[in-house]
C-alpha cells in the first residue's frame, strides 16, 4: 500500500519496485479478474497485464514461462509461409520430495515464477511439475513453454495458466485452437473457469474463446488418458453397466489364449 500510494505521490512512470512486481505478479496468477478489479480501484497504478505477462517470461530454465521459447516460436512463424498452428498441452509429472539450499536459494520448493520462495520457513516441497508444451499440428515439433512447481492448483488457476499461455504465442504470431489434458477433475473445473461446459444438452459447449481473438478453442480429453482410466476402472470393478443396463464384464472367457 505503500509503495502505490508513493507511486501515486511522486511519479506513475518511475519504475516498479520489487514489492509492487511481486504483488502484481502473484495476484495475477491466482486471479486476473481480482487483479484487474484491484487495478482499477487503485487508478491504474499498478503494472498493466501486458507487462505482467512480459514479466511471467523467464530465461536460463527457472519455473514460469519460457522466454527462449516463445523467441523460438516468433522466429519459426517469420521463417514459415504458411500460419503456424499449434495445440497446447497441458500435463503434470510427479517429482521426489528433496529440498535442497544453494547460493542462497532453496530449490525443490513450490516455484510458480513469481520469485516467492525465497524465505525458506515458508517453502513447500514440490509434489508435481506442471509443464505446458506447445505441439505444432501442421509441422513436426514440440515445444515445452513453461513449467511450474506446485503442491496443488486449483482449477481458476490453471485456467489462468493457460489464459497467459494463449496471449503469449498470441503475441508470437502462432495460432491455437485447442487445448488437450487429462481427465482429472481440477482440469474440468479449469475449463469451466474458461467457459466450457460439458453438462450434455442445449447448453452443451466444448470449447471456450480465445483471450485475444475471440475465436473458439477447443479442449480436449486425452483419449489415450481416458482409455487407461476405463481399463483400471473395469479392471477393479470387474462389472460396469452401460446407460441401457446392459452389462460390461472383465472377463478372460472369450480369449484364445
């Protein structure tokens, strides 16, 4: 509160102090419509989402938004004659639990970019790794673009994450029309925070649009994630029912072998 009503008495323009990025950048993250809300309440003082994104991007393989990689992209769309397409994919990987404490720093902790977890009472071992990968549907690449070290995310969260992911290589030039995930239940309730919804019916809507165009993205459940859930599924139940109440067996009577 400070820092914005200094800001307020001497200078807009002077640079941000490292209280105000971080705020900023933290705030944004859990909830830009909270952020965007605050921001106008404080007369515009704080940072504008568009420097908030440029300073998501991170060099040198730190947690957050990859800067390199979205040059990579820039570079590939001015280099291809035709558009470049691309499908964001979202996945988490599970990490040993190891807190380790180098120059300074603590590393295996919760990292989200926003240069948090820097006292180290306050750090939280990393359980997952959520990384973002952009994969080129009209060429043959892949491309990690970011990666974050949670405990957990809720869904408002994520769907933040891939919100600031569509601006990014909106900027780049790249085009998106689809995310694809798992099936877990945190990645249908970041859908809905994007405007999905999956109740089947009149209302019934697969896609959600594009921060900055507009257009509609579809989200996608990985079809060969979902298999493996139905077969570990039928595995431990033996018998599931169909919607007619016809009955599906896990059995081995109709193998030859």
């Amino acid at each position: 509160m400070q820092e914005i009503l200094n800001r307020q008495l001497v200078s807009k323009n002077r640079k941000y102090s490292p209280d105000i990025r971080t705020f900023a950048l933290t705030l944004h993250f859990y909830s830009a419509h909270a952020y965007n809300y605050l921001r106008s309440k404080f007369n515009n003082l704080l940072p504008h989402p568009e420097t908030i994104r440029r300073w998501y991007l991170v060099i040198n393989g730190k947690p957050g938004f990859t800067q390199e990689s979205f040059e990579a992209i820039r570079l590939k769309v001015k280099s291809e004659p035709n558009p470049v397409v691309v499908n964001l994919v979202l996945d988490e990987m599970s990490l040993r639990h190891l807190i380790d404490y180098q120059n300074g720093r603590y590393y295996g902790c919760v990292d989200l970019g926003t240069d948090l977890n820097s006292d180290g009472d306050e750090n939280v071992p990393a359980r997952n790794a959520l990384v973002v990968l952009a994969v080129a549907l009209n060429n043959q690449w892949t491309l990690p673009i970011a990666y974050f070290l949670i405990n957990s995310l809720k869904g408002r969260e994520r769907a933040n994450i891939v919100k600031n992911s569509l601006e990014l290589l909106h900027e780049t030039g790249a085009l998106c029309y689809s995310v694809t995930f798992d099936g877990a239940s945190v990645n249908v309730n970041m859908c809905n925070e994007l405007g999905t919804n999956y109740n089947l019916g009149e209302k019934f809507q697969p896609y959600f649009f594009h921060p900055c165009t507009k257009e509609r993205v579809n989200s996608i459940w990985d079809a060969c994630h979902m298999i493996k859930l139905l077969r570990n599924t039928l595995e431990a139940r033996k018998t599931l029912y169909n919607s007619k109440g016809e009955k599906i067996e896990w059995t081995l009577k109709n193998c030859k072998n």
